[in-house]
C-alpha cells in the first residue's frame, strides 16, 4: 500500500515581488483630505474678512414735520402757505460721514441751506418707507441746487452700498425710486437730492444694494410712524391692469397717472430743518425697535 505526500504550495518570497502594490490606506487620506480642506477653508476666510461699514455718527440734523390738513400752496414770499398746520415733530437724523462723506456733505448743505423747507413728502408706501425731496417747479418741490452740492461719485462706488434697509428709521439716498422728470435728470447740472426713511415694521430688501444708506433716526422714530399712518392713494387692481397694458403700448399718459399712485391724501411737508451741533460725534447708531 502506496502512500502520497501532498505537498502545500510554496509561499511566494517577497523577494520575488519588490514592489508590492500597497493597499490603499483609506482611512489616512480621508483623515488627511479633511484637514487639508478644512484648513483651506478656515484660513482665508478669516484673514479676508473685510471690516463692518463704519456707522460712527459724524453729523446730527434735523427736519420739522407738519401737516396740512386743508391747502398747501408756494408763494415767493412765504414758501410754505398753509392756514391752520398741525405740527408732527421733528426727526433727529444721525449722518455716516464716514462712510460715505460726499453723499452725506450733499445732504447737510440741502438742511443747512433751507433747501427742503416748504417741500412735501410725495410718497407714501405703507409699511415700508416715504419718499421727499422731489425736484420740480410745482408747489412742494425742491429747486434744483445747482452750483449748491457737489457731483456725487459715490452713487458708483460698491462700498456705497453695503448697509442693507434692514429696520425702521433708516435714511438713504433714493436713486431706484427717483421719480424725478426726465427732463430735470437730463440737464448736465442735475444733482439727486431725493431721500426716503424706512418706516417699518419689517425691512425693505428691495431698496438694498440700489439706494445708499447713509444715516439714522436718532430720535423722533414716533413722527415716522405718524407720517406711515396717513393714508394714501391707491387704484384699484382694474385700473392697475389697464395702467399696465397701457405701459406695455407707450403710452405716455400711463406713467403720468402712475405718479399719482401712493400719494398721502394729506399734505405732509417740512415745515424747518437745519443741523445740530454736538461737541462729540457718537461711534455708533442707538438700537431702534
């Protein structure tokens, strides 16, 4: 009887394999992927995080707010006629001279100049913001300031733009919502001086990165919820449609009567302005509800 002996194959040697293929170390890379791009991450970031706006309160003026319950009319001699004025209050508005100096130069020297006495506050969106400083020749209108503020560059600049209307009593320059005649923004000398004040309750994101913010309500945040209460004009949906469609052909009387829309049913003007002087400028804005 025979017998077999059976034999293991032989283990290969690694000699005879000197360059092994490793096995993939998947948890290392993994571990190491993730560093490397959180670091990525982390790192520029944090060194390019540019700086918050610089809101220091550099100027202080403010705007008497009144109310004409009957008539309103321009004379040469006395620019704001009206029998009986109920008076609203007075605005305290603090101004960002840092951070847009040109923009808020201009408006000091339409306050300080009177230029906004008598003027009207022309429109009213409810729950939202109020537009003055419109420029014409009809009774409420600002005169143009020529030769008064000077060209102001920084309605291009991006920097401008930054703060966002993010609460009530907010002032900014109206550049998105300008209604002024196309024949005053034509002339070579036309300068914007239109404003508008957030009114509230919640924030107007669509004024953000169009108008420039460049100041506050300091006090008087409750004549700004008095002039929201006033009532406004508003057609009806049909006529908004037919407003619409007329704009869709051309038709130049259907922005004529668009101007009329969210106009207050009372005049409201400013009745005084002029500016406020502090011995020391504040280097932030106060918490407004």
């Amino acid at each position: 009887m025979g017998y077999s002996i059976i034999t293991p194959p032989p283990t290969p040697s690694p000699h005879l394999h000197p360059n092994p293929k490793p096995k993939p170390n998947t948890i290392s890379l993994t571990r190491r992927s993730l560093l490397l791009s959180s670091t990525a991450l982390t790192l520029p970031s944090s060194a390019a995080s540019p700086p918050p706006p610089d809101t220091t309160i550099t100027d202080r003026v403010f705007l008497d707010f009144s109310l004409c319950p009957t008539y309103f009319r321009w004379s040469s001699e006395q620019p704001v006629l009206c029998p009986d004025p109920v008076p609203l209050g007075r605005i305290v508005l603090g101004l960002y001279g840092h951070l847009v100096p040109i923009t808020v130069t201009n408006f000091k020297a339409m306050v300080t100049s009177a230029a906004y006495k008598g003027t009207t506050v022309h429109k009213l969106f409810p729950g939202q913001y109020f537009l003055a400083g419109h420029q014409g020749d009809k009774p409420g209108d600002v005169r143009r300031p020529i030769g008064l503020i000077a060209r102001n560059t920084e309605t291009v600049e991006p920097k401008a733009f930054e703060l966002t209307h993010s609460r009530p009593g907010l002032l900014s320059l109206s550049l998105s919502e300008n209604d002024d005649e196309d024949e005053i923004k034509f002339d070579p000398d036309y300068r914007n001086v239109e404003f508008s004040i957030t009114t509230g309750p919640g924030p107007c994101p669509q004024l953000d990165y169009k108008n420039i913010v460049f100041g506050s309500v300091i006090e008087g945040l409750d004549v700004v919820t008095a002039i929201a209460a006033i009532p406004t004009y508003r057609p009806s949906e049909r006529i908004q449609q037919f407003n619409d469609f007329a704009t869709f052909l051309g038709d130049d009387r259907a922005m004529q009567a668009r101007a009329l829309w969210n106009k207050p049913l009372k005049t409201v003007y400013i009745s005084d302005c002029g500016e406020l002087k502090v011995a020391k400028p504040s280097f932030s804005p106060p918490s407004l509800p």
